[in-house]
C-alpha cells in the first residue's frame, strides 16, 4: 500500500486490444457501469471511458488495500465516481479526451480534479467565429491573456489551457458547469507548457478573491495538456507517467462473467474520426 499520489495517462491510440482483453477488461467494471459502457455508440469513447474505470480500480487497490474485486464505486447526484467501501481518506479523478485517459490521485485526501484537454482547430469555424460562440466561458481576464498570444496556433493553445484549468477545478469541486463560469478566474504566470516539467505557478480568483488551491499543467504530446487541481498542496510534484494495458490490468481480478456476446457488440461498434 502507498499513499503517495499518482498521475497515469493511458495512450489510447496505442491500444488496440483483442477479444481477450476486452472480455477481461470488460469482465472487470461493475455491471451497472458495464451496462452503460454498451451504450457508446463509438469504440474510442468505449475504451477511453472503460480505462478510466480501470484505472480508478487499480489506484484504490494500491492505494487503500481493498481487495480488487471488492471495491465498490456510487456516483454522486452530479455524476463523479465516490468509493462506497470506505471513508474517503484518498481522493481520485478520471477524465478522458481526444487520445488519452489520465488519473489523478492523492493519497492524503482534499479535493481533486483532472482534466485532459485536445488542442484542435474548430471545424468549419475561424477563431473569432469559434471564440465568439465560447465568450461566456472566459472573464475578460482571461480573454486578454488568450488573446495576446501571437500567432492563431498559441491562441489556440492558450485558449484550451484556460479551458483545462477551469475544467479541473470544477471537477475537483464537484459543481459541474453549474455556476457562473467567469466567477473562476485563471491567472497563468508561466506561458509554456512542456513534456518534461510542471508548471505550478498559475493562480485562480473566485469573484476576485485569491484561492489558495494548487494547479499542475503539462503537456502528454503536442496536442494534449493535462491540468490537476487540488485544495491540498501536499508538496507532490509528479509529472504524468504512461502506463500501458498490461499495467493497468495487473492484478485485476474479474468481477463479472466473461461476457462473448458483450465483448462482440463492441468490436462491431465503429471509431468516431
Ligand atoms: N465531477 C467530477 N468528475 C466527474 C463528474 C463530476 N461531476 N462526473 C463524472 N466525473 C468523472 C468520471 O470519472 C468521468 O468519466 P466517465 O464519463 O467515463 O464516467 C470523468 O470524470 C469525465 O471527465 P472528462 O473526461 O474530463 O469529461 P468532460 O470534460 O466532458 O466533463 C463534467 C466533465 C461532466 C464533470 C462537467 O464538468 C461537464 O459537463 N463539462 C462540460 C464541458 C464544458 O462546457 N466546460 C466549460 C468550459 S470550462
Ligand atoms: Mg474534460
């Protein structure tokens, strides 16, 4: 067992899995969430919302000991995964986007949120055009720091960025997309993101009031950032680790039947492109 936090990212588009492994993974989910997985209409978002199950699994087993067919996972009233076995001394957040699947986790507790983010151009939309639809999303704090970017590529960059951010907070909260969303305010000090480093020092103002949370971005590749947002500093700095299938189902223990019928509806499924 280990207390220490983590950060996996699980590089989807390097997953092609057979039919065994999909009727092991599949075998290795709560059958309410097996239930739900059967009906994505598309593979991508079937495997990246299966991993992330996993994922959660795996971490609560290293993490807290629990016996890994054993754990049970609710969802709240919003939706985020909570842990019905035990009190919530560890805190975890699953989320998943354009090529990967990334967790967070903390081993001391205090709210936490993740959240990956696809940098990509808007389809059939100029910037303005797109930026003008998402207005409402970015107090003009934000907006100026997106904007004062050079080129249309580092608008984009830093649009998603702010994006990634806000988005982590609300999931580490719990409030969705419920509250007014230029409330939250990002603050970023350093402009780049990279592969190999953290950056830590980006603060958040709610209605202008400094919070004092902690906010570590990176980038997985050259279209993916990842931001974890947590009430906690714990001192922990970790930088996302790939982890493959193979790791990610070590020690799993199958929790439901084998289910061919099941396993064979998804390979029929299409990817969306
Ligand atoms: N809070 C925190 N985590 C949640 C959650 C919630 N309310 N609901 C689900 N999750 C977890 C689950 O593990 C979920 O995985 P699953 O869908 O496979 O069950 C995962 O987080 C989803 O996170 P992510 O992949 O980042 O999804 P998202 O970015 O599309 O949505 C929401 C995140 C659902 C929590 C919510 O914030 C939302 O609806 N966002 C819409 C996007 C938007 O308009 N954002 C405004 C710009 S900032
Ligand atoms: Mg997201």
């Amino acid at each position: 067992m280990s207390n220490k936090g983590v950060r996996w990212a699980f590089n989807l588009s390097k997953w092609e899995p057979s039919h065994a492994d999909m009727l092991l993974a599949t075998s290795c989910v709560q059958v309410e969430e097996k239930e739900r997985l059967g009906k994505f209409v598309f593979k991508n978002d079937f495997k990246a919302s299966l991993i992330g199950r996993l994922l959660m699994r795996k971490y609560v087993n290293e993490t807290t000991g629990l016996k890994y067919d054993e754990i049970r996972f609710g969802r709240d009233e919003k939706g985020k995964p909570f842990l019905i076995n035990s009190p919530s001394h560890i805190s975890y957040n699953v989320s998943h986007q354009g090529g990967y699947t990334v967790l967070a986790g903390c081993g001391t507790g205090g709210l936490l949120g993740v959240d990956v983010v696809k940098v990509q151009f808007p389809r059939g939309k100029t910037l303005n055009e797109y930026f003008r639809t998402m207005s409402r999303i970015f107090s003009g704090v934000e907006w100026e720091k997106i904007r004062s970017q050079g080129s249309e590529t580092s608008q984009l960059a830093m649009f998603f960025r702010h994006w990634c951010l806000k988005e982590s907070y609300l999931k580490a909260v719990g409030v969705g997309v419920t509250i007014n969303l230029q409330d939250v305010c990002f603050k970023i000090n350093s402009d780049v993101l990279s592969k190999d480093r953290l950056v830590d020092d980006t603060e958040v103002y709610f209605r202008g009031e400094k919070l004092d949370w902690e906010f570590q971005e990176m980038l997985l590749d050259e279209e993916h950032c990842v931001a974890v947002a947590s009430e906690s500093n714990t001192g922990e700095k970790i930088l996302f680790k790939e982890i493959d299938f193979h790791e990610v189902m070590k020690n799993a223990v199958s929790l439901l039947d084998p289910d061919e019928n099941y396993c064979t509806s998804f390979f029929n499924k299409c990817d969306k492109i």
